[in-house]
C-alpha cells in the first residue's frame, strides 16, 4: 500500500500543515501497516536510524563480498566455481540496491564509502571471521545466509518502502544462496571422512558467529525499542535468533554434523530450542574492530576503492560529456 491511500494531513489544499499535523500523519501511515516513501515526511530520526541501519547492509554485502571470493580461484571443479562466482556478484548486487535505497533518504554514496573506510559505520560482525577451508565456502550459505533470511523476511514488511521493495528480490537470492550452501554440504557428507571433518571444522568455527549476526540480546539493544515502534524492525534481535536456532536445529541432524553447543536441547514448555551462552565480549572486541580479520577487510576495501577512483573519474567526465551534448 501507498501512502496515496491515507487520509491527507491538512483539511484545506492551501493551508501549510504544521509539524505536528505532518507526524500525525506520519504516525497514521504506520499505525495502518501502510508504506513511508522518500517525498513524505518523516522524523528525523526515523530517517537517521534507517540511513544507519540500510548503510550497515549495504556496508555488510560489500565486505561480505571478501570471504567468499576468497575461494572462488581455488574452487574444486569449475562448477563449484561458476555458482560460487555468481553468488558473489549477487552480493555486489545487494550492496547496490541497498545503497540506492539509502539514497532515496538524502544520504551521499561516496560519504557511506568513505564513512565505511574510516570505521564510522560499522558493518556486519560475521565478515571479520576467515574462510579457512572450502567447507567454509558451503557452511556461509548454510548458516550465514540462513541468519541473513531470518532476520531479512521481516525486513520485506518494513515501513520505508525502497528498503521493503529492495529486500523482496534481496531475499529471493539469498534462498537460493542458502541453498547452495547446504547442497554444497551434502555433497561434502557424502564423500571422505577428511571432507566430513573439514564441514564439522566450518561448522564448529562459524555457529556462534552466525547467532551473533542478530546483534546484542534485546536488554542492551539500544535501537529495537524505537525501530520497532516505526515498524523498521518487526522483531526484536533475541526473536529472531530463537527462529533461526528452531530452524537450523534439525537442517544440522539431517546433514548429520554436531553444533558445538553442550546445552542445545529441546525445551517443552518453552516449544523453543535452549541453547548457551554467546560470548557477547568476543562480539564488543568484534564491532569495535577487533576482530581477527577487521583490519584485512577494510584495508582491501579501501585499496579497492582507491584503485577504482579512475574509473569514477572517467564516468563522471563521461556523464558531464553527455549532459554538455544534450544542451546543446
Ligand atoms: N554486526 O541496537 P542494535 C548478509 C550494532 S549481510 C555489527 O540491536 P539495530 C550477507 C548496531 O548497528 C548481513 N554491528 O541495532 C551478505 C548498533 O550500532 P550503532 C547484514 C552490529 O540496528 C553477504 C549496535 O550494534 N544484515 O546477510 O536495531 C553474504 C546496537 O545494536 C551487529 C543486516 O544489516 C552485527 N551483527 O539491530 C552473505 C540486516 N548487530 O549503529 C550474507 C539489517 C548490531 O548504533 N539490519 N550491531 O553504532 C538489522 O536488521 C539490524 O540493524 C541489526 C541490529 C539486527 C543487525
């Protein structure tokens, strides 16, 4: 639904509607699950906080881009190569969309790039891990992407309508991503006892890091209060963790890998998997760039950025040509 189909914030077509007509409006357009668009009014701080939140995505696609590529010169046949090169791109493709949306909020591209590379807006924590084995390559889209689903259906129902638009072919790809992953991993069980071993290692290695993905448990969430309120967030963090551990549980007994948690265990009562405690110091020393790969990933993104600066240039002259050319 547009916003076209809520009531208009002031009675008289001349009349210049007040502030607090505006977020009258505003609040009614969320109340009724209805959609905010860029040219209507919005808090400032609905605008600060999905900015914060679509850059942290897009940031998040891009670096999520290094893992993976990883792997893709080493991959073991050239059908293993094809998809894994696909998949990358894919997140190449995410990262723009995401950042297309962020625009649609006033937002700069080249400041988030730069915002980026200078640690002034953070990125997923799940990036800063290294993919150490090809298994690795299969156990991101299990888990990784698994997390990515769960916490980014929701967002498909967010209330700023680029950023829900965006997430629907967004999700769509990362099904398949998800896919791949686990049918990579079948493979891999079917084979030799050291391929086996190599996916109980990934899967050993990256558990805990996927639960971390969904952020810090709903007590010392600053944001979710708010952006759940404004209907960015349909679910808190804790929520959306619980989903993705009922989920994975029984995906881990099919493909006959352990997940390295002693308290994993069905509870009744609760109709929910318990599960241990995340180590959230290990998750602080990672947001604040300490974790084992932080300083590796941005510093190829900044050399990335630098490298392809001739390239802009050149579009940018391109662009000036073609607009000098039509005016005359
Ligand atoms: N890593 O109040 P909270 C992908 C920050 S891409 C780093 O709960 P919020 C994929 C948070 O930003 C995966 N930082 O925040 C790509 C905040 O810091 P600031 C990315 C994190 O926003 C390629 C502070 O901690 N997905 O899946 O309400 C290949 C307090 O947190 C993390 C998205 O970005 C973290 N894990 O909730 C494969 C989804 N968690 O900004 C896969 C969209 C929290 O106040 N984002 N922080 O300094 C969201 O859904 C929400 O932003 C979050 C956090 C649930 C992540």
């Amino acid at each position: 639904m547009t916003t076209s189909q809520a009531a208009s914030p002031t009675t008289s077509p001349t009349a210049t509607p007040s502030e607090q007509d505006l977020e009258r409006h505003f609040d009614e357009i969320i109340a009724r699950d209805q959609r905010i668009e860029p040219r209507d009014w919005m808090p400032d701080g609905y605008r600060k906080t999905l900015v914060r939140q679509i850059a942290q995505h897009a940031h998040s696609e891009i670096i999520g881009m290094q893992p993976e590529a990883n792997w893709i010169t080493r991959a073991p046949s050239l059908r293993r190569k094809a998809i894994l090169l696909a998949k990358v791109q894919d997140e190449a493709g995410h990262g723009l969309y995401l950042y297309s949306a962020a625009e649609t909020l006033g937002a700069d591209r080249t400041e988030m790039t730069e915002k980026l590379i200078d640690s002034r807006q953070k990125y997923s924590s799940i990036f800063n891990y290294p993919t150490l084995n090809f298994a690795d390559v299969g156990v991101i889209g299990w888990l990784v992407d698994g997390a990515a689903i769960c916490n980014q259906v929701p967002l498909c129902r967010s209330s700023y309508g680029p950023y829900a638009r965006g997430m629907v072919r967004i999700c769509k790809e990362e099904s398949f991503h998800q896919r791949q992953g686990y049918e990579l991993l079948m493979t891999m069980m079917r084979g030799t006892e050291e391929q086996r071993q190599m996916v109980q290692d990934a899967t050993d290695r990256w558990w805990w890091p996927s639960l971390m993905m969904f952020g810090p448990p709903d007590h010392d969430s600053p944001n979710t209060a708010q952006s759940m309120e404004w209907k960015i967030k349909r679910h808190t963090n804790d929520e959306l963790r619980q989903r993705f551990v009922d989920m994975t549980v029984p995906q881990a007994e099919a493909l006959g890998v352990t997940l390295p948690d002693p308290e994993l265990a069905w509870n009744d009562e609760r109709g929910h998997y318990d599960f241990g405690e995340i180590d959230w110091s290990e998750f602080k020393q990672v947001i604040s760039g300490n974790g084992p790969c932080n300083a590796q990933r941005l510093a190829h993104r900044r050399r990335a950025h630098e490298d392809g600066a001739w390239v802009r240039e050149a579009a940018a002259a391109h662009a000036a040509k073609h607009s000098h050319a039509a005016v005359s």
